[in-house]
C-alpha cells in the first residue's frame, strides 16, 4: 500500500489570486507603445535591452545597482 504522503496527487497549490508582476520587456513595450513609439523602434528597444541584460549574466537591471 502506498503512503499518502508520497502520493503523487498531493502537489503544493500555487495561489491564482496572486497576480504576478509584468515582465520588464513587457513593461518596457506598454511604456513604449503608450508614448507612440514605432513598432520597429519599440523592437529595437526590447534588442538592445535583451543583449544589455545577457551581457551582465541575465541579471535584471535592478540588481546592477548603481
């Protein structure tokens, strides 16, 4: 007989009340396209934020400090 506790039906529940935060590309697309920016400005934008990002080891900018 299996154990209740190994029981592969229990699984911790993640709260969907929760909203998460948007995702800085995202926030960088709804501030660009809010101050009407071009669609290939916005991309070239979300390009060079995205090589800055991996440069510095996929660290958010937030963490850089300055």
């Amino acid at each position: 007989m299996v154990s209740s506790a190994l029981s592969p039906d229990i699984t911790p529940s993640i709260s969907p009340d929760a909203p998460r935060p948007p995702k800085l590309l995202d926030q960088v697309r709804s501030r660009l396209r809010t101050k009407h920016y071009s669609i290939r400005t916005e991309d070239q934008y979300v390009f060079w934020i995205r090589r800055f990002i991996r440069f510095h080891g996929l660290r958010h900018p937030r963490e850089l400090g300055a």
